[in-house]
C-alpha cells in the first residue's frame, strides 16, 4: 500500500440534514474518511500526538531555529509540576499539574495568544500523594479537548470533564486500582467514549466511560498476563510486574474498529463497541510506555523481550486471539525506544532510543535504513510537521532532521529548563512544555492560526479514528 499525502482540505457542513441513524454501518465507513476532516479542524492538536495520536502535525511555515530568543513569540512560568503535553483548541491550551506536593491535582488553561494563564482549577485533592517515580510526576497523562469540553485523568486519582469555560461538567474517581509510582497513560476519545487503561499493581483493566457523563460504558479486565501476577507477588518484580503506562491506540482493521493497548506481558486489542478482546500477542515484560502507531495495515507496537529490553514489533491485526509469529511481519531487536513513541512517515518508521540512538527502519521490511546518535536523553516523542522531524531530548536540545532514507540533519536549538513532555504543534508555531515554562515558538508574531492544511501520511480512514463520529 502506497501512503499518500493529503491535499488542504476544505470546509464544508455534512451536519445539515444529516442524521447518523438514517445510514447503515456501511455507509458510515464510506463517510468516515470525512467526518474526521470535520472533527480535525475543530481542534488544532486534541490529544497526545496530536490529531491522529500518532505525531503528524497540520503546519506550515514552523521554525527550524531557535533559542531562548529568537523565534520565541512567549515563554511563560507553568505553576506546580507536571508532564501532560499541552492540547489546542482555538486560543485555549489546556494542560495539568501538581500542587502541594502532589495533594493538589489541576487543570491549566493559557491563552495561546498571550500565553498568559487563564484558568488554574483544582479537580482531585489525594490525601496521600504517595510515592513517585524519577522520571514521573502527578500529573502526566495529557488531557484530551473536543467539542463538548475537556477530559482530564489523574490515574487511580481520577477522571474528570470541563466544559471550555472551566466549569465541572462530571468527575469519576471510582476506578479502584493502585498505581505505586503514579500514573502516565493519557485517556482517548472515540465517538461518545472515552478509553482509560488502568493498569495497576493489584489491578489490570481497560475501560470506556461515557464522555457525556463519566460513567462505565464496558470494563475489560486485562487476560493472559496469569505470570506477571505471579511475578507481582514475589521476587525482584514483586507490586510492580502488572503496571504499564502506555497510551491505547484506536486503528480500523478488517473493517472494524480496534482499541490497542500494550500492558505487561502483551498487546491486546478490544472492540470499541463492547470491549471484546479481539486478539493478544504476549513478550516478557512490564512498564511499558511508548504509544502504538499505525500504517500499511500493520500496528508498530513496543513489547519487551526482557526487563530492560525492548522489541518492536510489525502486527498484522486481522486475526483472532492469541498471535503467532506468522501473524508479525516482522520484528526489531535493536535500538529500540522504552518512552518515546516511534513515528511512521510514507515508507519509513523512525525510532529514538531513551539515549539518543536514533533509527530510520523500512516500515514494511523492517530494513534499518540509518542510525544516528543524536546525543542526549529522550522521553518526549518526535513530532512530523512542516516536512521535518523534531525530537526533543530531556537537555531540552531539540534536533531538527529530514525524514528519508539518509540521515540529513538540519538544526541544533537549545531551551533552557528540561524537556520530557511532547510537544505540540497549532499553525505556524511550536508549543513546548519544559519542566518549568511553556514556550510557543514561531518565525513571526502571527496571531492568525491557519484553516487545517494536512501533510498527513497515509490512508485517512485507517489512520485518523480518533474523535469520529462512529455510532455503536
């Protein structure tokens, strides 16, 4: 399958006089493809990864450039700790935070104009705060912004909705699960559904909550993971061995509509309808992070082939149940990310390891075209957009290259503060959280942000299921 790019696209209303249950699922396939057109242009980068979820940005004109002055429309402070990449809509940039030592639990509103603060609201206040990983924090799954509001997880702490004027429209802090060293995995918005995996130390489930309302639609608990239990309760993995941290993917295969989610010791993907496990394919580990992606009908998933290292693995996801090997196109053994999300453009899948070994891999053969060490540490997730790949080290360095089969380095920028939030991107500028400042960066002082311009790779209504308007 060849990926193409998308042309600009063009407004139009499809909402007139259309009622979604008048057609058959057959034809809401067929008006699939522009109903995502729709839901795209209503915000500029609703999730984490942006539209698709998957790093692919609608931009033009972003700068290649910068430093702590130059290109830098705004920089300003971000109050309390957190790791959530900033979601856009319109003027709004929506993130989370941490007050009080993790107590106090909040959602950010800037003015992407001004970048001045808005809107600081506290959702959840913990009484314990409990422990936190090094590289954590208590608030760092990102938001995820649509029409109706804006939805905000804080783990076992809780799951809440505003609407865009900062008032509480629900809050769900009944998902009974404990997450040690908090939580990272950011909520997904399909259709009427939002998608949480809860993955736990005691519990493992994945979970679709009503977006009008917060309460349980379906409730999966996680199967075949009977010995990363077991390792949960004794040995060196013992409370830890069960928890992930990944951000499901929602992908179309075989005509239907597949939430994947990596856990401990597999990939698993449920029906959106009904939570069904579809199929599973297992490896031998846990803690994982990086966000699946999706293209040539295969699903670029990271799984662990031990503690400590990591696999990618190429899945086709037309079968049922437990996945053979026949089932992979094939898999990576070396240099493979534990944080950052790999990103996939036309022919060619582009990895950053944790410490900055960088791969270029043929997305259909798993061939490595280069590697490059760019230097540094990584957790952000590269970002495709304006014909050029961004990757963000933790030094808050960001190299700017060339996607293709040779390595063609552009830019070298330095921030100050770190960089372990990914990045996102709204017209002609870049937003970049750093541990301590937001920052929007851009050539000019534009407020105007462009109309959606799509440079995105691929088949649309395979790779944007990702606020449709799908009717279970």
């Amino acid at each position: 399958m060849k990926l193409t790019r998308m042309s600009r696209c063009r407004s139009f209303d499809v909402s007139r006089g259309l009622s979604p249950r008048l057609f058959d699922m057959k034809n809401l396939l067929l008006l699939y493809g522009w109903l995502i057109l729709v839901s795209v242009a209503s915000a500029d980068w609703p999730q984490f990864r942006g539209p698709d979820g998957q790093g692919h940005a609608a931009a033009v004109d972003l700068p290649t450039n910068w430093d702590e002055v130059r290109h830098v429309r705004w920089k300003r402070p971000v109050p309390g700790r957190g790791l959530s990449s900033p979601v856009i809509r319109g003027d709004q940039i929506w993130m989370t935070t941490a007050r009080d030592e993790g107590h106090s639990l909040r959602a950010l509103c800037f003015a992407a104009d001004s970048g001045n603060l808005v809107r600081e609201i506290e959702l959840f206040r913990a009484a314990d705060a409990g422990p936190l990983h090094a590289k954590n924090s208590y608030a760092t799954p990102t938001p995820v912004i649509g029409d109706a509001g804006v939805y905000f997880h804080f783990g076992m702490r809780g799951t809440a909705s505003l609407s865009h004027q900062g008032e509480v429209l629900w809050k769900n802090d009944r998902l009974r699960y404990y997450q040690p060293y908090s939580a990272a995995s950011s909520p997904v918005m399909f259709s009427d559904r939002l998608f949480l995996t809860c993955d736990g130390g005691d519990e493992q489930f994945v979970v679709a909550l009503s977006k009008r309302s917060g309460n349980v639609i379906w409730s999966t608990p996680r199967a075949h993971n009977e010995a990363a239990r077991v390792r949960s309760r004794t040995g060196a993995r013992r409370g830890y061995a069960t928890m992930s941290y990944s951000t499901p993917l929602v992908v179309r295969a075989n005509a239907e509509y597949q939430l994947v989610s990596p856990g401990a010791d597999l990939v698993a993907a449920y029906d959106v309808k009904t939570g069904e496990e579809l199929w599973w394919y297992g490896y031998d580990g846990f803690s994982l992070v990086a966000r699946p992606v999706f293209g040539h009908g295969l699903v670029y998933v990271v799984g662990v082939v031990e503690q400590g290292r990591h696999e990618l693995y190429a899945i086709r996801p037309e079968s049922r149940g437990q996945l053979k090997e026949e089932d992979l196109a094939w898999r990576l053994t070396q240099n493979c990310p534990h944080v950052p999300s790999p990103l996939l453009i036309d022919e060619y899948l582009y990895l950053i390891r944790d410490n900055g070994v960088a791969s270029c891999v043929d997305a259909k053969t798993g061939e490595i075209e280069w590697q490059q060490r760019l230097g540094g540490n990584y957790s952000a997730s590269p970002v495709y957009a304006d014909g050029k790949i961004y990757c963000f080290s933790e030094e808050g360095k960001t190299t700017v290259i060339l996607p293709g089969p040779k390595f063609e380095q552009l830019a070298v920028n330095q921030l100050e503060g770190r960089i372990l939030a990914s990045p996102a991107v709204t017209g002609n500028s870049l937003i970049i959280r750093t541990d301590t400042h937001l920052y929007r960066l851009e050539k000019k002082s534009s407020g105007a942000i462009p109309s959606c311009s799509l440079s995105q790779p691929g088949d649309v209504s395979q790779r944007f299921p990702r606020q449709s308007e799908f009717v279970p």
